[in-house]
C-alpha cells in the first residue's frame, strides 16, 4: 500500500515502529495545501492535517507498505473512531510524473492546537533527512514556530 507521510512520519525508522514493512518510494509533493496542526473530535487528540489552500505546497515522503501495516497504522491513526480518516491524493514526483496516493487528515472543521516541542521534534529531524527543497524546510520551520505561538 501506498502512504505519503508529510508531518511526524517523514523519517524511514519512524515510520518502521509502527509498519516494519515500510520503504521509501520517494520524496514528492502534494500541491494545493499546507500542513496544519489541529483539535480532533475526541478531546485531547490532536496532531497534523492538511489544509486545503491555493498555492500552497506540502513535502514528504511516499511510503509502501503491506495491508497488514496499513491497517496497523490505521488503527495507531485512530482511524476505525475516524480522528483522522483517509484522503486520496496525487502527488508530483522529483521527475514531474503524477502520483496517487493516500493520506491521513483530519475531518471536519479545522480547529487549531499549538503543537508542543515533543510533537515536532519528529518533524524536525525529518526535515533534516528528506532532500525537499531548502525554501520549503525554511517555510515549514516558520510554519511551526508560528503555530506554537499562535
């Protein structure tokens, strides 16, 4: 199965605590929204979504894996109580080719949550491994200080 990590999930050994089967397919972009961290519906749950938002773009990293870890992964998504539930996505490629895909994100009405220290380290140390473009690691650096601020 096909999954594109794009907040906590964008380094391999990450990802392989929860889906030991997981490999890279590559590192690609998603066009037309940002990363945002948000409330789910159930109190105390809350983590990255996708916001959608013209011009906005947002990288990461395709992932296969099997159905059985997708299924973990879901359950670990809480996605069966649908805290986060499936978006189908295409992505671009490093070569320009589209690509589908799927993702998490939260549903409904985007409330915003400040994401602590703990909750980001992920992101950053992703950042510091996945070859995305050096403007977009400066923008999602910002984007996070922003939205612990806000």
């Amino acid at each position: 199965m096909k999954y594109f990590g794009y907040g906590t999930l964008l380094a391999l050994e990450n990802m392989q605590k929860v889906a030991p089967s997981a490999s890279v397919d590559g590192y690609m972009r998603l066009d037309g929204y940002e990363l945002g961290f948000g409330h789910c519906s159930h109190e105390g749950t809350f983590g990255c979504t996708l916001i959608e938002k013209a011009g906005a773009v947002t990288y990461g990293v395709q992932f296969d894996m099997s159905d059985d870890d997708m299924a973990t992964l879901d359950k670990a998504a809480h996605v069966p109580e649908q805290q986060w539930v499936h978006k189908s996505i295409t992505l671009i490629d490093e070569a320009g080719n589209e690509v589908v895909s799927s993702t998490y994100h939260i549903p409904g009405e985007y409330k915003h949550w400040q994401p602590t220290d703990a909750y980001v380290a992920p992101i950053y140390a992703g950042l510091e491994i996945c070859p995305f473009p050096d403007d977009y690691k400066a923008f999602l650096k910002k984007l996070i200080v922003t939205a612990q601020n806000a």
